[in-house]
C-alpha cells in the first residue's frame, strides 16, 4: 500500500518540491496551505501558488487560518497520514499536529542546519555574503527548527545570484532531497542526527527597514545586500527627501574611493557610481517612489545630479 502524504507548504518555493512528488506517484492525499489573501496595490484576492498547483492535479486543498483549529485537526486526523511534508508553509505546527502522522512530520528547510532557522534563510545567506548554503531535510519537532536532521546537501552561491534566483536553485534541490527522504522513509531507513544547538544561527522574517543602505559599509556588503533583498523587500536609499529603490548594481573595479553615499559620476552606457565605505559600486536599475523602474542611464536623463551630491545622509 502506498504511503499517504500530506503536503504542507504556500509559496513558489514549494511549488516545485510538490510537483516533483505527484510526477512520481507519490500519493499525496491532501495539500494545506495559506488562506487566499489580498495582493498588490488593487489589492486582488490570490491563491497561493501552491493551491493552483493542487487544483491543476485534483488533489483537496484545506486552508485553515490557524492549523491549531480544533475543525481542521479533526480533518487531518480523519485524512490517516502516514507523514506530514512541510515545505516552506508559513505556519508553526503544534504538537498535536506532529502527533498525527503514523511516521511524523518532514519539514524542507532551505539551509544548512543548525545555520539559519527562521523565515528567511535564503535571504539572509546572501545578505551575510555567505559562498556555500543548501538544504536540509529534518524530522519537526515544537521548535523553530530545531529537529533532528534526516539528509542535507549543499549548494555554492553564486557571486551575481539574488535571493530570488537562489530560492529558484534550492526549490530544486529541495524537491530532490525530499523525494530521497521519502524514499529513505519507505524503505525503512529512518535517519536521525541531532543538531548542534550552540552553533545555530536564525534568519528572522525581514522588515522593509532591513533594505536600507548604509553607504558607510563596504562595497560588497551593500551589493550583497542588494541582491538579498531582491526583489523583497528591496534595497533602497534617499534623494531629496523621496525613497529611490536600488533594483540592481555592481562592485565598482576601477579602485575609484569617494565619500560614502556620494555621486561620482556616469560609467558610459552602464550607470552612475555612488561611494561606498572602501570604494565605490555601480548602479544599474532603480525606482523612484511612484514611478517606474529604469536602467540608471535613463534615471539621470529626467534628473540633474551634480557630482558630489550625496544620497543619503551618512
């Protein structure tokens, strides 16, 4: 008899893991994700991308507010689990759900564990100018992942990705990881390494105010920064009172040092150059608040900054 599954998870991120089990028969009995909630400035009630998977394939969807609702419980206790997946889900399960599944519950996580737990782990890798993350499969338990590991692999990052072609690469990974662990589990092989709490890092949920640029930091922490935050919540500095996003850019080769936050001027056909704590970086992509976004060539057509004008205060 096949195992039956339930498959927790909300975002894009999820989407491919859980394609990759029904491409393989896995008998996935039920999908539970976020409520539809209210998207953009119009404000258009959306599915999750996860639920527009599920509906493509027939399989129920259960959206419960909180997973703790005594109803939705009896729902997954009626479903008789053998094993809860959850892959990037957005809620903490409490232990009365993690007590259902004949087997338990397998959260994906997208880092090396005990490093990053949180929210936001493939941000937060980039941030931090991180070389090396990956994924890991691990048994849940009550804590902010916290649980026993069941299998890991890695993955180099590289020097030009964003979070968002990050999380592309280790949605991947991770539906690959999860097919193995699975098959780990129906053949009897139940892994289980305890984690190392003392090196344990987190990776918290990240706040708008997270992306503003401190031109006082080097070079590579504000590119990092840049490409951690995109295309959420977005890198962003002040001109004139008004928030200009910072949508893409680069590290500035030339050795050219200025005042941190300081306009130094165009590079032809590329963009203009703003002054780091130890040199420079180079702006290509940005968007004044309320306009559209622009190649930073086309920004200093419509705009007159003097070389020496600063960005921010710093």
């Amino acid at each position: 008899m096949k195992m039956k599954v339930i498959f927790m998870g909300t975002p894009e991120f999820a989407v491919v893991p859980l394609e990759m089990l029904i491409k393989e028969n896995i008998n996935v009995v039920a999908v539970v994700t976020q409520p539809d909630r209210p998207v953009g400035r119009k404000r258009v009630i959306t599915p999750p991308p996860i639920k527009k998977l599920a509906v493509q394939y027939d399989i129920p969807v259960y959206q419960p507010e909180k997973v703790k609702e005594e109803h939705f419980i009896d729902t997954l206790i009626a479903l008789e689990p053998d094993i809860i997946t959850v892959v990037a889900f957005g809620q903490i399960l409490p232990q009365r759900v993690l007590k259902i599944p004949k087997i338990g519950c397998i959260n994906v996580h997208a880092s090396l564990l005990p490093k990053y737990r949180g929210a936001a782990p493939i941000q937060w890798s980039i941030i931090n100018g991180e070389s090396i993350t990956g994924v890991t499969t691990m048994w849940m338990d009550e804590g902010l992942d916290t649980g026993d590991i069941f299998l890991q692999e890695q993955i180099a990052i590289k020097n030009d990705w964003t979070s968002e072609d990050l999380s592309r690469e280790l949605s991947y990974l991770g539906g690959n990881l999860l097919l193995k662990t699975l098959s780990c589990i129906k053949s009897g092989n139940l892994i289980r390494k305890s984690q190392n709490h003392e090196e344990s890092t987190y990776a918290p949920l990240l706040k708008k105010e997270d992306g503003k640029i401190n031109w006082l930091k080097n070079t590579n922490e504000i590119y990092n920064l840049i490409r951690g935050t995109y295309p959420w919540p977005g890198s962003y500095t002040i001109r004139n009172g008004r928030e200009i996003k910072i949508w893409k850019a680069k590290p500035y080769s030339a050795g050219i040092k200025s005042h941190p936050g300081r306009f130094m001027g165009l590079v032809k056909n590329e963009g203009f150059l703003v002054g780091t704590g130890d040199g420079s970086i180079l702006i290509l992509e940005l968007q004044e608040a309320g306009k559209k976004r622009l190649k930073a060539t086309e920004y200093l057509v419509g705009h007159d900054i003097k070389e020496g004008e600063f960005f921010a205060d710093v």
